[in-house]
C-alpha cells in the first residue's frame, strides 16, 4: 500500500490529503483497520427500490432518497439481493414528485435487466444504499476519493489524530499469482512468517458489478473474480 500523508481540515470534522493521479482505490486503511467508503444510508441502514421499468430499463426510488450530488457519476447505487450484491454507476438521475427515476451506466444495466419483466419479481423491494460522494460523508470512519481533483476525504474516528494516524491506500490487486493445469494442479502451498495486506478490487469502478447465486455472474459477464 501507499501512505497518505499531508492532511488538512476542510471544516464538519472532515480532513483532505492530494494523491498522486495514478492511484485508485476503493478500499482504504487507517491505523491497520478497513474504513468505510462513504454511503447514505449509514451502514447497518437500506433504502427499498420502489419499482422497476423495464422497458426503458430504468430504476425507480423515493425522491426522498436521493439528493443533489456534484459528481453523480462517480456515484454507485449498492443492492443486496437475497443471495447476491450488485454494484451498480449511475449514468443519470431524474425526479417527478415522490419518485426519481435512476438510469445506470452499461453493462451493468443490461446485467441488471437480463430477467425482462420478471425483474419486477426477483428483485421486488430490494434494499440498496448509495455509495461513494463527498456528499455521503457524515459519521467518522467514512471515505471519499475525488478522482476529478485527486483529493482524498476523510472523517476521523474516535482517538484518530490525523497529524499522526496512519492512513494506507491500496496500490495493487493481487499480491500473488500461482498457475497450475488439470494435469499439475498447484498444491502443497505453504505461507509462513508473511502477511498479506492493503490489496484492492477495482472492477466496480469500471464496469460495474453484478453476480449470482454461488458468485456465478450472469451470461453478459466474464468472470470478474475466483
């Protein structure tokens, strides 16, 4: 991983350090301990779709659960199916009275249509959050990395003194390759005396997410992990 270093307050106990351009990373670590990337609602906390358009395949939500955001693509709409987790750009965003209509980036969009009508059935009343946007920042221990401005925002913990705190951004995604064949499979591995740290995950970022039951991912999909 990569220290940050050089923080500053931005005022509402919030702080900000400059990050070289070439880094990007969806986990973060302070003082050895995984943070939160920045959503609302709050962890432990979901808003409910409230219906699906398939035809124009477009999400529809509470007006009330959505906001002015400044960098909305940058925003990911996170769902909890009963068995899987989608990620899911939102590319735009639009609102009518009580209900806003959300329109994701590609392919993720199509992955999430893939039922046609019966997606009105399979993920009736699914619970989501919205994740990463500087706005989202409200608890301590939430994140937010403007790739636009390559600033890093962050909400100290209790006990968290940001002139000292030791804060870690992951730089790569894997730490070891090992191949074998059906014929010579690996095996027979041991790791002693070595800890395996601040490693990330990026393809959300970039083409969105969407898996099922077992992790098995939808036709549309390669393999994003194993």
């Amino acid at each position: 991983g990569t220290p940050v270093t050089g923080w500053t307050s931005v005022g509402n106990g919030i702080y900000k350090a400059t990050v070289p351009s070439s880094l990007r990373f969806r986990q973060l670590y302070v003082n050895g301990t995984p943070t939160i990337r920045a959503r609302t609602p709050n962890n432990g906390i979901y808003n409910r779709v409230s219906s699906w358009d398939h035809p124009n395949k477009t999400i529809v939500v509470k007006a009330s659960d959505v906001g002015s955001w400044a960098n909305l693509n940058q925003v990911e709409m996170v769902m909890h199916r009963s068995i899987a987790q989608s990620n899911l750009r939102i590319a735009s965003m639009s609102t009518s009275g009580t209900l806003s209509r959300i329109v994701t980036q590609d392919p993720e969009r199509k992955w999430v249509f893939y039922y046609g009508d019966a997606v009105e059935t399979y993920y009736r009343n699914v619970p989501y959050y919205f994740e990463n946007a500087y706005e989202f920042i409200d608890v301590p221990g939430e994140w937010y990395l403007n790739t636009t401005t390559n600033e890093l925002f962050y909400k100290p913990r209790s006990g968290e003194n940001m002139a000292s705190v030791s804060v870690i951004a992951p730089k790569v995604e894997r730490l070891v390759e090992m191949k074998g064949t059906v014929p010579n499979p690996i095996k027979n591995i041991q790791f002693m005396g070595i800890s395996f740290q601040h490693s990330m995950w990026l393809a959300p970022s970039t083409t969105g997410f969407q898996n099922n039951e077992g992790d098995i991912l939808d036709l549309f999909q390669k393999p994003l992990r194993t």
